[in-house]
C-alpha cells in the first residue's frame, strides 16, 4: 500500500495542471538559467485553443496525453539561491571569512596551549555542560579562553588527535591568509596535504606509544597521563592496528611516512653515488633492459594522443561558460519578437547580462614548458595534435559564443557584440621529440681518453665513472664570453668537439620563472557598459547623422575594455568623407571625450566611431600575462601589451618589430608601459637568452630593477652601476653596443649564418668551435626612457649610434626600444623615424604630434591611463595598455634577485676613451695643422674665461665652423675641457701668464 501511495499520483493536480503557474510564464524568459534546447518544441504548444473545451473533456482527455508529452525542462535555482550567489562573490564577505580565520587560528592556539596545563581539570568540566548550566559550568572552567575554548580543545585534542590537532593551526592560518590578501608562497592543496597527513600520522604513532605503555607489565599510571597525546582516534586506530598486526604498525608507518615524502615531494632518485661505483658493472644489463622499457613506454605514450583530439573538442563545446549562452538564446528571443517591437527593445535585463560576473577564466603560467624555453635550441617543443585540435575547437566555440545580439528597432538594425569569458579547456603538455640538450660541462675540457657522459633519458640515471684532467695552463679565450673558458692545450685537436647538444642555461640550471602569485588579482573583469548607455549613444548617432541628411542601413556595438566601437553601414550613395567630416558634431551630441572616427575600418565595409565609456575597466598585467595566448606564444620576444577594443590579448613579437619607439605626453602610461614591456620578457626568458642595457635619465623610471643586475642585466666593464643615467656613459655604451655589433657580425660571417637564430642553432648543435671564438650570443634590448634628454645634451652623439643599431643590428639580436614624452622632430629626427617601423602612441597634446610619431592623427583623441595606438606598417590597433603596479614589479624583481645569479653583469665589449669624453691635452698634435688664430683664440678664451665658439665667432669675427675647429684645437691643446653639452667648456687655464708659457712650451 505504501509503494502505490507514492507511486500513483492524485487525479486532482494531474487533471489541473494547466491552471498552474506554469502557463503565465510560457513567453517570458528563465532569469537565472539559460533556456533549454527543448524549451522553444514545448512552448509553441496551442494551449489557448484548448481554453473552450470543457473540464470533464480534459480531464479525460489529459491521461492518454500524458506519456506523449516530452519531459518538463528543469526549472531555475530554488528560491534564495541567486541571492546567495552575489554574496558569496563579494568581496566583502571574503575578507570577512578570511580575518575570521585568521583569528580562529589565533583563538585555537591559545586553547590547545592552555589545554596541555589546564586540560585535566577541564574534563569534568566538559563533561558536566549538560547538567550544569553554562555560567557555573564557564565560572569552573580553568582553560585562558573559558568554557568554550576548553570544549574546543576537548574535543579536538583529548577525543580526536591528540596533540597533533596542533597542525590544524597553520592550516586555519594559511586559508585565512590566502583569503584575505590573495597570495600564498604555496598553494592551499599543499598545505592541506601536509597539514592533514602529519596530524592523522603523529596521532596514530602517539597511540601506539600509549598503547605499549598500557601493555600488561607497563606502568598504566604514565598511560594514562600521557593519553591525551593521542586522542580518542589515535588510540582506537593504533589500537586495532596493534591487535591487528602488532610491533608490524612501527614498518606500516613508516612505510606509509616514505609514500609520503616520495610522492608529495616528487622524489625519483637517492644519492647512492658510493654503492653505484661497486655495482656498475653488475647492472649493465639491467640498465639496458630499463632503458629499452621505458623506450617502449615513450613510444607507446606518443602514438595514442592524435585520437582524443575529437573528445577535446567535443568537450570544449560541451563546457563552454554560462554567459555566451545566455547570449545566443537572447539573441533568439529578439530575433523571434522583432516583429512586435517598436523600438530598442530587448527581451533581457541588460544589467543583468552585461555586469553579470563571467565564468572564472583559467590561468596559465606563462613559463617556458618543457624543450621550449629556447626557441633557438633544436630540440623544439612538439605540439601534439590534440592541442591543435583543442585550439581550434577552442577558438570556433569563442567565435560563435560571441555572437552578436540584434536588437530589432524601427530603423536601422542595431547589435551588440558582447565580451566573452576564455573559454576552459585542458592542454596535455607534449614531451619534445628529441632528446634534451646535453650542457657544456667539465667533460668538455677533459683530456681525449676521458670517458664522456652518455645521453640519457628523463627520469634514467646511468652511473658512469668519470675522471677529468684539467689542464694547468689557463688560456682563456677572451672573445669566449663569461660563460665558456676554452681551455687548449699543445697536444689537444683543437678541432674536437664534444659530444651532445651545448645547454646555454647550465650555469643557472636552477632558475625559475616568476609566477602569476606576485602579481595583484583584480578578480574577473566584467563589462562596465549598460544597455541604456549603449542605446543612448546609438540614437545619439544616428539623430546626428540624421540632421545632415545620412541615413544608416545599421550599426553594431562592440564593447571594449574602454572604449565601444560603433561600427555604421552607411545606405548606399553616401560620401565616406561627409561622416567624417561629422566628428566633433557626434562629439557635441555624445558628450563624450575624445571620439574617433575610422572611416573607414582597414579590411571592412563599415565605418567605425569610438566612443569611451562612462566606467573604465583596468586591464591588469596578470589577466594579461596569464592568459593562453601569452602562455603558449612561441615568439622569441613575447610581449603582452594589454587588450584590444575586442577583449582580446594584444601580443607582439619584438624580434618581428624589430625595434620600437613610444611617445605621449606626460602621465600618460609610459613609464607602466615600459614595466610591461619588461615584466612580459622576464616572465618568458631565461637570463641566459636575454639581456637589458637600460638608460634612464631621469635616474628613478627604472632603478628598481638594478635587483636583477646579475641576471639580465648588461654594462660596460669597470662600471658600478648597470643602470646608465650619465649621458657621457650613454654614449660610450651605445657605441659599445656598435661594437658588440660588428663582432656578432663578424661571427655570423665566419659560421655562414644569416640571423641570430641560425647562429645559435649551430652553436646548440656544437657545429662551431668555442675555441676559435664563437660562443652564445643572447638577445639585448636596450631600453631608453627619455630620448628627449638624450638629444638635448648630446645630439649627433647619440643619434648616429642609435641610427646605426637600428638600420643593422636586427639580424644580430639587438633591438631598440626608445620611448620619449616629446615627439618633435628636432627629438625624432628622419633617421630616427625612418629605422623604427613599430610605434606606440599613447595620448598626446596636438595633432602635429600624433603625425610626427604616427604619420597620422588620433593619437591626440585618446583618453589618457594606458589607453594607446599601435603602429605596425600600415595596421593601427587600439590597446589598453595593461596596469602594473610598483610594487608588482617589485616583488617579481626581488624573487628574480634572490636565485642564484652570474658573477656579474653580463660585460659589453670595452669603447677606447671611455674615461673621459675627450682628449686631456695630452695627446700629440701636428703644429702645421694648427689655424693661424690660434693663439689669438687662446689669449681670448683665456681672458673671458669661457670657452665658447659663439665667444670666438664675435670676438674674432670667425664663421661657425672654423669657430669650432679653434675650440677643438684649444681642447687637444688642454686649454679648454671637454663638451658637455649645452654648458660652455671649463677653461684649465687660469690666468694669460700660464698660457704664454703653455704656448712657449709648444713651439
């Protein structure tokens, strides 16, 4: 009778069922759940006809329909649940979470300390709260937190671990911490792991102690002292096992202690060097064996990986996140009532679609993965097919999720383009197909008959004996760089090579990569833009453009992180130019700063009008560097900029560009911009394949990364500091870097290569000899501040070695990035502009700059904080630069600055005069050459004590250039110093007596 109860429903609700509810709501949307994809089979049903048949009739008529009837779609979230959502997502609510357990931590320490004097004399206590009520039970208690802190205690330390609940401590401490300020050394599944295995393991071998001491002819009193130690689960647990196994539960621990270091701390090799000496030769053939497994294993691993491609995708499409969804299935309902709107309307909450929180989108470290942290090396990473086929199916279910919504109007149509979140999906890491380079090591220089260390697989540790002789006579090659010493002896081929590949980052095997952790999370960026200021700004348009006589066929809104790009399909027959000509009437209309128009949009028939949006959204640099498209660039010099107008991750290589220039006013973005530029390159390069020379002028912009000196950082020898801001030292390190020029050059020539790579590649696979002066040649980039500066105080100085690195140092691996806050021509001169074809403009003061530095406007047109154009040939992209913040950089310097380093700075090759900017009077001169105003010069420039050529041109009556010859006569002549720059020379001479015998002496 009961199954029937339960089973059979009533006849009442069944018969009633289409008065529920349920048929008010047919054609209105679920607002917390996307509509299924049976819903629009189930909702076209003709109910209403069926209104005027009688109830008896439907009543009869509703069992024989029922089993026809496709199940009822799910309905939405119980009520209260879309509440607890938001909540759950503030921010508030986590700190509040977090500092509570901060302070549990806190709390629980102070009880479980108070428990070990206190604990005794608490049990009765604890054990009486039920007859006892909590003010006498509380008056009684003797623990330092009271009633509540001695239960607390009870229960977690004397009935459940003992004093091994100690470790939930750091653990309550650790989720606090990671809530509150959103960064932890380690993660929380490490901490959990380690805190929950060492509490239930030292529990269970206090237990056994207890239990031993409890043994018939122990001491039962010490026993039951000491049974607090353990707890009730300790002691039970211990208890079985020792009833179970005996003295055996010593080896289950500590077996179970061994699994655990082995696999928590990924332990795959003991060093048993001593005991492989004497068993080398016993276990040849089973190394060979072992070998030729795990061979097999490798093999078979790489063959079955091209068929998941099909279920990646497939699960790509399946997980991909709530929102785009919800956009296709609005787009739908718009569609299916357009016909019936009158104007902008849509069938969705805007506010609710647009500042809804998107899925939480995956990070990705951007590290170099396994085999492709060179790309020049030839052991490249292999990309398994079904990464490929996971990108792919990644990058069309995006492209259909961002769909455009149509919003049916009266006049021309109008569609938003939403930002979609990444889409999640997970990317094995392929293996590279070769082996692993092998490092240059001591067995380079051994002698010939000295055993060389064989190629072995990951993971296979093949022990060889090994001697080395290492010569006695130090030759080194000085053309060999800091990180190779060839050593060559008389009776050596000097001509022999070492087997294996040569591993540039040996010398800093050791060195990691910063992790996004040290960089601020913002949290999920959401669209700022709401549907009424979308439809505001579109009817401002199109009323503009209406009073003018231009109708528009449609428009298409595109949000961006600061701007929305109006896209305008103008009718047929209307003059692109007469749009615009319009700019600063839709500017009037909108009420807006700096509206930009495109017209037209480079690769489509439209017409594009930017328009800032009322709430900025902050790129951050880690949505940035963390996502999939930074992660697993392949470029040689990745950079992350930021986001463009479509929320999509602005990357560019710098070795493409191959030199970049950046101009804006001041406060701007430029100085955050270049700590981006910086940031993305140390998150992707080892310091063996990238140094920075890094000129600041205005000695502050980049000090804060003199952390990383010996790491990434380059400088002329017997300097101290490695970040250049004296302009005398700017000159000689640019002309040094000319010279490191010429000799890579020269290098490639005698190796027969035509780039860097090629070199490098060569060099990898040992097919040039470090002995006859090649060696590994490392990016440089060299970073300039402020330009302006520079060309003020210097001028041709420093024009000419920067033209020079610009028109020939790209195949060499030296590329410039130069940025200015004045872009003048007398500051970027034709030869300048002419060898930069990358630009960046952030926002400027007039239209004449915006050409200067663009070769066309806009750039005036920004809105200032990060927003910028790039320039690359005939492309100009929009970018918010991304926001990294001091202390950002700060921490990824210091967690830089902390690994082992090199010795020094990597060392620029030495300019002849790099101690004084000229002369010093001492070096020899021919007589003859001097001009015939010589003296009469001298006696002037030492009479007025200012040495000038403009002094020279009045007083003597002398044209400019013969002017300048006397004044660098006078300076071999030790009568004047040397130039410094917009200052007249200092005269050594003090008084016309000194210089009568000077130029006695002369004669």
């Amino acid at each position: 009778m009961a199954d029937n109860r339960y089973k059979t429903p009533p006849a009442g609700p069944s018969a009633n069922r289409p008065n529920e509810p349920k048929a008010n709501r047919r054609n209105e949307p679920r607002p917390n759940a996307p509509a299924p994809e049976a819903a629009p089979a189930v909702r076209p049903q003709p109910r209403p006809a069926a209104a005027n048949v009688p109830k008896a009739a439907r009543a009869a008529q509703a069992p024989a329909a029922k089993p026809a009837k496709p199940p009822r779609a799910p309905r939405g979230p119980l009520p209260g649940v879309g509440n607890l959502l938001p909540l759950l997502r503030d921010r508030r609510f986590h700190l509040f979470v977090g500092f509570g357990l901060l302070l549990g931590s806190l709390y629980l320490t102070i009880a479980f300390t108070s428990f070990l004097f206190t604990g005794h004399a608490d049990q009765s206590v604890v054990g009486a709260m039920s007859t006892l009520t909590v003010k006498e039970a509380g008056a009684e208690s003797h623990n330092w937190l009271g009633l509540l802190g001695a239960w607390a205690a009870e229960l977690l330390i004397y009935k459940l671990f003992g004093v091994a609940a100690f470790a939930l401590i750091p653990i309550v401490f650790f989720l606090g911490y990671k809530i509150v300020f959103r960064t932890a050394p380690v993660s929380v599944s490490y901490v959990l792991a380690l805190g929950l295995f060492s509490m239930v393991w030292l529990s269970i071998l206090l237990g056994y102690v207890v239990v031993s001491l409890a043994a018939p002819g122990a001491d039962p009193v010490l026993a039951h002292r000491l049974d607090f130690l353990c707890g009730g689960v300790g002691f039970e647990a211990a208890s079985w096992l020792d009833s179970l196994i005996g003295w055996g539960t010593v080896l289950l621990l500590a077996f179970a202690l061994i699994s655990f270091v082995v696999f928590f701390f990924n332990v795959t090799s003991l060093n048993l060097g001593r005991f492989r000496s004497l068993s080398t030769e016993d276990d040849a053939d089973e190394d060979a064996e072992l070998e030729a497994e795990i061979a097999a294993e490798q093999a078979a691993a790489v063959q079955p990986v091209a068929p998941v491609a099909p279920a990646a995708a497939a699960m790509t499409l399946k997980t991909r996140p709530a929102a785009p969804e919800a956009t296709v299935t609005s787009s739908a309902m718009v569609a299916a009532g357009g016909a019936q709107a009158t104007g902008l309307a849509l069938e969705f909450d805007a506010d609710d679609e647009i500042e809804e929180a998107p899925a939480p989108v995956k990070e990705y470290e951007p590290a170099p993965r396994l085999g492709a942290g060179l790309p020049l090396a030839v052991a490249g990473a292999m990309v398994a097919p079904a990464v490929v086929a996971a990108t792919s199916a990644a990058t069309s279910a995006a492209s259909t999720a961002a769909a455009a919504l149509p919003l049916a109007v009266s006049g021309p149509s109008f569609s938003i383009e939403m930002p979609t979140a990444e889409e999640e999906f997970s990317v094995v890491p392929s293996l590279p197909a070769s082996t692993i380079p092998t490092p240059l090591s001591l067995a380079d220089l051994a002698d010939g008959d000295a055993p060389l260390p064989a190629s072995k697989s990951p993971g296979l540790q093949v022990p060889k004996s090994l001697e080395i002789t290492v010569p006695g006579r130090d030759d080194l090659d000085p053309n060999a760089g800091a990180d190779i010493a060839a050593v060559a002896d008389e009776d050596e081929d000097p001509d022999a090579m070492p087997a294996g590949n040569y591993d540039p980052t040996l010398e800093l095997s050791r060195f990691q990569f910063p992790t996004l952790e040290l960089l601020n999370d913002y949290g999920i960026a959401k669209a700022q833009v709401t549907k009424e200021e979308l439809e505001a700004n579109k009817d401002r348009i199109v009323e503009t453009l209406g009073h003018y006589g231009i109708s528009i066929a449609s428009i298409k809104a595109t949000i961006g992180p600061t701007v929305t790009l109006y896209e305008i399909v103008p009718e047929a027959g209307v003059r692109i130019s007469k749009i615009k000509a319009l700019e600063d009437d839709i500017a009037l209309s909108l009420a807006a700063l700096g509206i930009r128009i495109i017209a037209p949009i480079p690769g489509k028939g439209t017409i594009g009008i930017e328009v800032p949006n009322t709430k900025k959204e902050m790129v951050s640099i880690r949505s940035v560097l963390g996502s999939e498209k930074f992660a697993k660039t392949e470029m040689d010099l990745p950079i992350a900029f930021g986001r463009t107008i479509t929320n999509e991750v602005f990357v560019a290589d710098l070795a493409k560009m191959p030199h970049l220039l950046m101009a804006g006013a001041t406060g701007q973005g430029k100085s955050v911009g270049l700590n981006v530029i910086l940031a993305s390159l140390l998150y992707k390069r080892h310091p063996a394949t990238l140094k920075f020379v890094l000129v600041d002028p205005k000695k502050v912009e980049l000090s804060i990364f003199n952390k990383i000196e010996r790491h990434y950082l380059a400088k002329l020898p017997d300097t101290d500091e490695a970040i250049i801001t004296d302009t005398k030292k700017v000159v000689n390190t640019l002309n040094s870097l000319c010279m490191e020029m010429d000799r890579r050059y020269d290098l490639l020539k005698e190796a027969g290569c035509r780039n860097l790579k090629e070199y490098n590649a060569k060099f990898i696979e040992r097919r040039l000899n470090p002995k006859k002066g090649h060696r590994f040649l490392p990016f440089i980039v060299l970073v300039i501040d402020e330009l302006a500066d520079l060309m003020m105080t210097a001028g041709k100085e420093v024009e000419t070695p920067i033209a020079r690195l610009a028109q020939l140092a790209r195949a060499i691996g030296i590329h410039l990035i130069v940025a200015t806050q004045r872009p003048s021509v007398n500051v970027i001169t034709g030869i300048i502009k002419a060898n930069f074809p990358c630009r960046i403009s952030f926002k400027v003061t007039s239209k004449i700059d915006s050409r200067t530095i663009l070769d066309t406007g806009g750039a005036d047109q920004l809105i200032g904080q990060g927003d910028m154009l790039f320039s690359a040939g005939s492309d100009l992209i929009r970018v918010q630069c991304a926001f990294i913040d001091t202390p950002e950089v700060d921490r990824v310097c210091d967690f830089i600055g902390e690994q082992q380093g090199y010795s020094d700075a990597y060392l620029l090759p030495e300019v002849a005069g790099a101690d004084g900017d000229a002369g010093s009077g001492n070096e020899e001169m021919d007589p003859s050459e001097r001009d015939s105003m010589f003296e009469d010069a001298a006696r002037c420039i030492v009479l007025h004590q200012q040495g000038s050529t403009s002094l020279l041109q009045r007083k003597l009556k002398l044209g400019y250039n013969r002017a300048g010859r006397l004044i660098d006569q006078l300076q071999h002549a030790g009568i004047v110093g040397p130039f410094e720059g917009s200052k007249a020379r200092d005269v050594l001479i003090p008084d016309e007596y000194q210089l009568e015998q000077l130029l006695n002496s002369m004669k």
